[in-house]
C-alpha cells in the first residue's frame, strides 16, 4: 500500500470504491452484491479490507471518515 498521508482512500481499488460507494448511501450488501454482480459474502470481504485500509472499525466510523475527507 502507498503512504498517502491522511488519505488512505486514495489506495482503494476500483472494486473497492465501487463497494464504499453502495455502503456510505446506505445500501443493503444484498442490495450492492446484486448491482456488482458478487456474492454478499464478497462484499462483507470488501467491507473489512476497506475498513482496514481506511483504519475504522465501525460503520459509523466509516462514514464520519468518508465526511471528513468529503467522500459523498
């Protein structure tokens, strides 16, 4: 992973953005692995790497980091 500083999100890949993207507007992982075309348990996988990567541990947590770096 690049060290960027204060903007982890930047290392994210295109898969995992697309996943962040359904998370932070509040949608179902059903709802995000029916759009992607994976399964639930692939986005559940999504979910704990990007909040890894993005050093949060809570849903919560990643939305308050997704307004501090203007995500939405």
């Amino acid at each position: 992973m690049t060290e960027r500083g204060d903007a982890p999100h930047r290392d994210l890949s295109a898969r995992e953005r697309q996943v962040l993207q359904g998370l932070l507007a509040g949608d179902a992982m059903d709802a995000i692995a029916a759009r992607l075309q994976l399964s639930a348990k692939t986005v559940a996988n999504y979910q704990s790497l990007i909040r890894r990567k993005l050093g949060v541990g809570s849903a919560m947590a990643l939305f308050r980091y997704a307004q501090r770096h203007r995500l939405f």
